[in-house]
C-alpha cells in the first residue's frame, strides 16, 4: 500500500485537523485542532504498550526440541484494532520503547508555550513509525508574495531503525511542499536515543527547541535574500550540477535518460509551472523548483499511486531532505 498508514478493514491508525490528507485515510476533526489525548483515542495510537521480549528459537532433530537463546529483544506491542501482541522489530539491550502518550505529551508541553495545534498524527508501516505534527501560530510571507507555513514534525520508530526525531519544517500553502534548509548556526531538527534516559533528554529537547525561533528568524532573512536575487537558466543548470552532479563520459545510456528528464522536469518548473508565479527567475524560485520535485515528480517505487509514496518519502527518509538540502547550501552565499 503506497501510503504506507495502518489500516484494518476499513478502518485506519491517522487523525488530521480540518483537512483530509493525500490519502483520504483516518479520522478527520474537521472545526478544529484535536488534542494530544485526541490524537491517541481518534488516530488508535494510544495503549500500544510498547515493550521488549527475549528473542528465542529452537532446534527441531530426531532427538526432539532444543530451545536456543538468541541475541537481541523484539519490540512487541498490543495491536489497537485486533488487542493481540504483535512484533515490530530487532533490538539491542539498551533500547528502551518510547510510548506514543510520550510521544504526543512531549508536544503538548510545546504546544502549551508556543501556541502551535496539533494537525496530523498517525501510524505508519504495521506500527513500525508513528508521526505527530504541529503547525505553529505564525507564517512567513517571503518577498510579500510566497506564504510559507511552518511545522514541527516528531517522529518515531518501534523497531529500531531510527531515534526520536524532531524537525522544524516550513511548507508552501501553494503547492504543499515540505522544506527543510540547513542554515548555518542554526538546528531545524535533533533527534533522541531510546535509552534510559530517554523521556528526560526528550524534556531537555523542549528547552532546545527555543532554537526554532531563531531558526525561522534566519529562515526568513536567507529566503528574502534568494528572492531579491536573479537567477538565469544558466545559472539554473549549474545548481542542477551542483546538486545532482553530472554524469560522467562513460555513463549508461539509462543514467544519461534519467538525467535528461530530471534535468527537464526541473526547467519546467523553474520556468513555466504556475507555482512559480510572483516568485519567478529569482533564486528563490529556483529553490522551490528543486522542493517541488522532489516532493511531487522525482521517480519512487512504489506499485500504484507515486503521489501518496512520494508523501510518505517525506515524512520517513531522509532523501528527500538531502536534496532540499543540497540544493540550499549550493545557493547559500561563501
């Protein structure tokens, strides 16, 4: 299922504020934000349990069963719709479940002192990731054209792939794309261990999240910066270039085929896609052109809808990022 939320019958783990997502999947509070308590009863996150078990197998011979202790634990939680134990992962010694109660509490404490709302949560992959985002109170509008909001997302993983995750993430209102730009001396996102200590350095990750602010303050300053700034397609292919790298002499024919249709998609919509409107020939522009690809044209696998896999990139690989990111450093200044 390219979405990737879980669902039962027709039923799916996912709640969203006023508006249905992509995949028209979960519970939707329509006249308001929902509560982190909402959260966990609506979106069927809440009561999971969380733990770890001692991993075992067994030899099976002639002379009968022989138990074997296996390295390791597995992460087992209490399914939400069926109430049975269930697997998610591998992991080590040290690892220590986070609860999605912590999880969604964690965000409401920052709610408590930012003013953002809550505006989606869900589950994704059988229970493995779960995601809860936040939409802070106040926009940006960069050049007085291009109104840019701005998120927090918090991520976290069951099985062990992954820590904690916190990023702060502006999106275009205008075409739904999620940003995420490495500026200097500033942190958009950090990320916590499962250990112990866990739910503490999760209430330290509070405090340092005043970094956000201080981030969009730098946010906006570099983006009015790009949009004052002039770009030609010349200098538009050599961010290409500098982004993607170029392909060698001695390439593929398949690799020079993907290049070309990247490097096509990419001037259509610097050029002449309408979401470029205001904003036009300007680094900015050039930009956003790079954030709409990767979030709605660059290629996925994905067998069925490439819009919904491609949404779901976003929220739980770092590819995506990498780019933007890419793409960011190669238009900041030396």
């Amino acid at each position: 299922m390219a979405h990737e939320i879980e669902t039962h019958g027709t039923q799916a783990a996912a709640v969203f504020a006023r508006k249905d997502a992509w995949h028209r999947l979960g519970t939707t509070v329509r006249d308001r934000a929902f509560t982190a308590e909402e959260a966990m009863r609506l979106g069927h996150l809440g009561g999971w349990d969380v733990r770890k078990l001692p991993l075992t197998t067994a030899e099976v011979s002639d002379g009968g069963v022989t138990p074997i202790e296996v390295p390791g634990f597995a992460t087992v939680r209490t399914n939400p719709f069926t109430g049975a134990p269930e697997a998610l992962g591998v992991v080590g010694g040290g690892y220590t479940p986070l609860q999605n109660e912590d999880h969604a509490d964690f965000l409401n404490l920052l709610a408590d002192e930012s003013g953002a709302i809550f505006d989606t949560a869900g589950s994704l992959r059988g229970g493995r990731q779960v995601f809860i985002t936040m939409q802070l109170p106040d926009s940006l509008t960069v050049g007085g054209t291009d109104r840019v909001d701005l998120n927090i997302a918090a991520l976290n993983s069951h099985d062990g792939t992954s820590a904690f995750r916190i990023l702060v993430t502006p999106v275009r209102v205008v075409c739904a794309n999620t940003q995420s730009a490495a500026l200097s001396n500033c942190e958009s996102s950090f990320s916590i261990r499962h250990t112990r200590n866990a739910k503490a350095a999760v209430q330290a990750a509070r405090d340092a999240l005043g970094l956000t602010f201080t981030y969009v303050d730098a946010f906006q300053v570099e983006a009015e910066r790009l949009i004052q700034q002039t770009m030609t397609d010349a200098t538009f292919d050599a961010l290409i270039d500098a982004t993607f790298g170029k392909a060698e002499g001695n390439a593929t024919n398949r690799v020079r085929e993907t290049e070309r249709r990247r490097r096509s998609r990419l001037h259509w919509l610097f050029a002449d896609a309408d979401t470029q409107a205001g904003i036009r020939d300007t680094a900015w522009a050039g930009y956003q052109a790079f954030a709409e690809y990767v979030d709605h044209y660059a290629p996925v696998r994905a067998k069925g809808d490439e819009a919904t896999a491609r949404a779901t990139r976003v929220l739980t690989s770092d590819d995506p990022d990498r780019i933007k990111r890419g793409a960011w450093t190669a238009l900041a200044p030396a």
